[in-house]
C-alpha cells in the first residue's frame, strides 16, 4: 500500500520520480506527490488529488520542477480523506523537513498534542504530518545531526513505517529510517535510489540494499551509509536483483493482469526446476533436513488473501499425501487468539510480496513461541523472508496487476512439492509413486498452456455476465479450495458479488438466496466427489439457476446438466487446482474487460496490505 521513490544523482530528479511511481501505481494510491530540491533552494511541493496523470500534467511531465534531488509518494488513505492537503509529501513551517511515509504512527495524536504545545500548528489531517515536525523538532531541539534527529523521533513513534526524508541542511541528501513497512535503496554510478518495491527502480539500477527495522539510511550521490539506532555506521551486503527489467512492463498485452495468466506456465516450470533435481525434490537450500521433516507433529498454515486459498488446498494435499495434520489460518486473526501451537509443529507463511503486516506479524508470533518457521515468498530479501527459519522462494518474477494470478500459482505448486516430499520422508508413499507424482507435476505448465488456448471461448461466455448481481462458486473437497480462490477474483475485479460455498452445505441456508438466472459455477475435478457435486449443480438448477462447470476432460456428460462448461486437461487429483483455477482467472478478468473496469488497479485495493 502506498508506493516511496527517492532519487539522488546528477540527473534531473522529477521525471525519474514520476516514473518510478507509475512503476507502483499498482500498489493502490488516491493521491500524489514530489518534493525536489535544486541546490539550496527550498524543495518545490506539487501535489495531486487522483491518479498520478493529474500530477504529470501539474509538472509538464516533470520537466517544470527541477533539482537533482527529490522524493515522491502515492497516497493511500489512511488518516485523512484523499485530498491535495493530505497528500503527501509534508513538510515542517520553514520547509526545514520534507518528507514522505508509508505505514500507520499509532500514537500519532499524543505526538501531535505535544507539539502543538511546542507551536506546531497543523495543515493537514494525516499521521505522517506529525512525523514529520516530531523530527524537525528534534533536530532543532538538539541542534544535532538527521541521523540524530531520525534516532530520537524513531524512538517515540509506535506503529509501522517507511520515511523517506529531506533536510534544508543537506540539499543533496535523502534520509530513510523504516520499522515493519518495505523499503529498497538502490546504488547506481554516481546516483543512489529509494523505494518502496523493487519495480520502481528496476529500470535504473538491480543493486540494492535491503534496510532492516530500526535503521536509518542517508543516500547520497552514488554512496549509501547505514546507522542503528545508536547512530553507528554498520555493514550492509549489496545485492543483485536478479528480475529483467522488462518483466515488469506489459510487454504488448492490455493489462498486466493479462499478461501475468499467460506467464504462469514459465513461473510455474521456474519454480519447479528450482528444486527438482535428477527426478527428485531437494530441499536442502529450504534447510530441512530429513529428521527435522519426520518430526513435524502439526502444520499451521498462515496467509491473507489469496494465499489463504493455496493453504486451504495445501492442507488437502498435505494431509492425504503426507498424513500431518494441518490448521488453516487467517493471518489477521492468528495472534489475537492467541493460538495453542505444538512445539514440534511447522508454521508454514506464505505471502507474495514477504510483507504482508499480519503475515508478518503471524510470523513473528510463532517465532516468539519457539515454533519452527518456513515463508514461501517471491521476494528475495523481504522482511518474512529475513526473518522466517527457512524459504521457498517461488519464481514468479514481479507481479503487478493487484490480482494475483502466477505468485497464487507458483505458491500452489511450492506447496505440491511439500507434501510430496513430506510424504516420501515420512515413509506415507512408495518411491514408485513418488516418482509418478513429480512427473506428474512436471506436466503441469503443459497443461495450463492448453487450459489458456480456450480462452477465447472463456471470453465469449464471460462477456455475457458483466450484468450478473450474484454469483455463486461451489465445490467439494479441493473443488472447494479452488472455488474460493475463482469467487475472489471475479469480486475484486469486476464488483460483482461472489461467493464459494462447499457445494454440501448448500441446503444448510444458502440455498435460499438462489433466484432466476443466477449463475452457479461449480467446479468438479475430484473424481470420488464428482457425482455428489453434480447432484448439488442440478438441485440449483431445478431453482433457476444458470449452470457453469470446470470438470476434467471425459466427463462429458456435464453438457446434459450446465449451460456452458470448460474443460482442463486430466492430472493426479491433487494437483487439478493449479489447472482449474486458470478459467476461473480468466472468467474473472474477461467479465471486468466487458464491464469496463480497471483490470489492474481496482477500487479500494493494494496489491501489498503493509498496514493492519
């Protein structure tokens, strides 16, 4: 949520700010701003209610604000309305401190009541104002240092944040402090970055640095330096990005979204190939070793979102496969249950980005348990990353469009590996069908390429519900699994109310809601489960309802009883979700192109929730 840039260097800084901050427009904002300072002069502020076009068109594409040096944000509203006022960046009364920040300042309200005791008078209704002159009071109290100034106010501040500073003093300078939200500098020749997520600099510069909680960073032309909290210089390693640039750009297709269903065979075959070897899974690099996987007494699995979903049809897998209990948990509500975990269990987070807040939060919670703990991220170097026991990095690339797609499918098959191996180890299958199964999965990208060749049927039957108020998902097993994930995407991208529903629990109550023509998509991959769900399909019909199905080829007879159906290619039932999920993507995506939404950006969304 909300997207830093920094820029210092000999260049002109605007337009690298600007389009740095077109590179997180994903990230969700309401409003915008930069801050650019040209030698000594003050900074010059413009700031834009909207889309960050308006602040293009404020400052000629940049090319009116000059200076060398300058900071830009994308606001996503948290304390204030979206407005010019609450925009970011704020500065102190003289313009002595200019800045910009991302995350929540809890106590905010105490901090601000003392300053106004100390003449601070507010323009705004935002946290981040009152950081900032907590800072410009610091530095002018102790007539000290930024670093100095950035120490004392860190330790008052409480909650979560990503500061990217400016001080009158040092014209050429940026100062960053971060605790809990994300933040990336960057060092190119004779230049030095800052943002908040690696696309936004990935043009520019794959050197980087990842700055870790409580720390504070001046960036200068071409050098950065690295403080604690105690103002001592420390030691940090410089770390090549491994993503092409032109990964994250659209690269011809309409919408990032688009793009990203088609790039799930590659990801998938790339996160695969990252730890298959020879025809065996070697998760040496994880650091799990054989007796540490046979000593695993209970799996909790901790996710938000859409990789909640992946860990509802991990828990599947993993305990038919590997015969481990698994807990299925919501992130957001993990600690404040405060959960019984077992001293031999393995908390398993997964999170796309590695910093979602209550993912992260979850993690630390667990580890302060003494519980073993394993991330499976897409982020090198992210803050669950760094702090989780072992990761699985899956290789996804960037993701930019807020709907997940190919991270969902990479954390899929991360999982399928798991429980496979788990379950070899564990002595629950014979190497013979160990074998089967990772041939098996090897398959899988072939087959999402032939589920994506239907598209264009997918599109004409998806194109005729931009009208629908209400739709239904329904499932047994890890049909259900999958029917979660399909109900999200269609409701975060076209606004269409959706929901999943185990298909057996119909007659329990929901039932009641059907009416004429509403659309009912079940899915019906599950072998053993499959004529139970279609006798749940044809009790909705026999109410009106307008029947989708997602079923295996063969099963042809579905054509008697639904009204369109798509067909996935036939694999191991554990693995049908990384297939059937894929028209469901597609359904998702191609109902908000015919209603004419914003695929990528929709409303109200952030591609990462760095804030609880």
């Amino acid at each position: 949520m909300c997207g830093i840039v920094g820029y210092a260097g000999e260049r002109q800084a605007a337009p690298i700010l600007l389009d740095g901050l077109a590179k997180l427009e994903y990230r969700g904002y309401d409003s915008a701003g930069l801050a650019v300072r040209n030698g000594a002069s003050d900074p010059e502020i413009v700031k834009a209610k909207g889309r960050l076009k308006a602040l293009a068109e404020k400052t000629n594409d940049g090319k009116s604000l000059l200076g060398d040096c300058g900071i830009g944000h994308t606001r996503w509203a948290t304390h204030g309305e979206p407005s010019v006022e609450n925009a970011h960046p704020h500065c102190s009364d003289d313009k002595n401190v200019v800045a910009v920040h991302n995350g929540i300042i809890e106590n905010y309200q105490e901090l601000k009541d003392k300053l106004i005791r100390k003449g601070y008078q507010f323009y705004s209704e935002t946290d981040t104002e009152v950081a900032v002159k907590l800072i410009d009071y610091y530095y002018k109290k102790y007539e000290g240092t930024p670093v100095d100034a950035l120490n004392h106010a860190m330790i008052r501040i409480r909650g979560s944040y990503a500061l990217a500073v400016m001080f009158k003093d040092y014209p050429e300078e940026i100062y960053v402090a971060r605790k809990d939200s994300p933040m990336i500098l960057g060092l190119g020749d004779g230049e030095s970055y800052l943002a908040s997520d690696v696309p936004a600099i990935l043009k520019y510069t794959k050197k980087v640095y990842y700055i870790g909680n409580l720390e504070i960073g001046r960036l200068q032309k071409g050098n950065i330096t690295f403080y604690n909290l105690d103002g001592d210089v420390i030691e940090k390693e410089l770390v090549e990005i491994k993503w092409d640039a032109k990964a994250a750009e659209k690269a011809g297709y309409e919408h990032f979204m688009m793009k990203e269903i088609q790039e799930q065979p590659k990801a998938v075959l790339d996160t695969l190939n990252s730890v298959i070897k020879d025809g065996q899974i070697d998760l040496s690099e994880l650091g799990l070793d054989e007796e540490e996987i046979r000593k695993i007494s209970q799996i909790y699995v901790v996710a938000c979102g859409s990789a909640y979903h992946v860990g509802v049809a991990a828990q599947y897998v993993i305990e038919d496969l590997a015969r481990i209990p698994v807990r299925v948990e919501l992130a957001s509500e993990f600690r404040y249950r405060k959960p019984i975990l077992d001293p031999n269990g393995l908390v398993i987070i997964i999170s796309q980005s590695g910093e979602t807040a209550d993912s992260l939060a979850a993690l630390r919670e667990a580890k302060s348990k003494g519980i073993r703990t394993l991330a499976i991220v897409n982020v090198v170097g992210s803050s669950i990353a760094r702090e989780a026991d072992n990761v699985f990095y899956t290789l996804a690339g960037p993701e930019i469009s807020v709907a997940t797609t190919k991270a969902y499918s990479t954390q899929l098959i991360a999982a399928y590996c798991l429980a496979v191996q788990f379950a070899l180890t564990r002595g629950e299958i014979t190497e013979e069908y160990y074998t089967e199964l990772i041939a098996e999965m090897q398959t899988i990208p072939d087959k999402i390429r032939k589920v994506l060749a239907d598209k264009e049927r997918i599109q004409w039957f998806a194109a005729k519900q931009a009208n629908a108020k209400d739709i239904f998902f329904i499932g047994r097993g890890l049909d259900y699994a999958i029917s979660l994930e399909g109900s999200l995407k269609m409701k975060e991208i076209s606004y269409i109310h959706s929901e999943a529903y185990a298909a057996g629990e119909l007659k329990h109550g929901t039932i009641s809601l059907l009416e004429d023509n509403t659309l009912v998509i079940g899915v019906l991959t599950q072998a053993d489960l499959y004529e139970k769900t279609l006798s749940n399909m044809v009790e909705c019909k026999s109410r009106g309802a307008y029947l989708c199905a997602v079923t295996s080829y063969g099963n042809y007879s579905m054509e008697d009883t639904a009204d369109f159906v798509t067909y996935i290619p036939k694999t191991d039932a554990h693995f049908a979700t990384s297939l059937a999920v894929i028209p469901l993507q597609l359904m998702g995506y191609y109902v908000s192109v015919a209603k004419g939404l914003d695929v990528d950006k929709p409303r109200n969304l952030a591609k990462s929730v760095t804030v609880e």
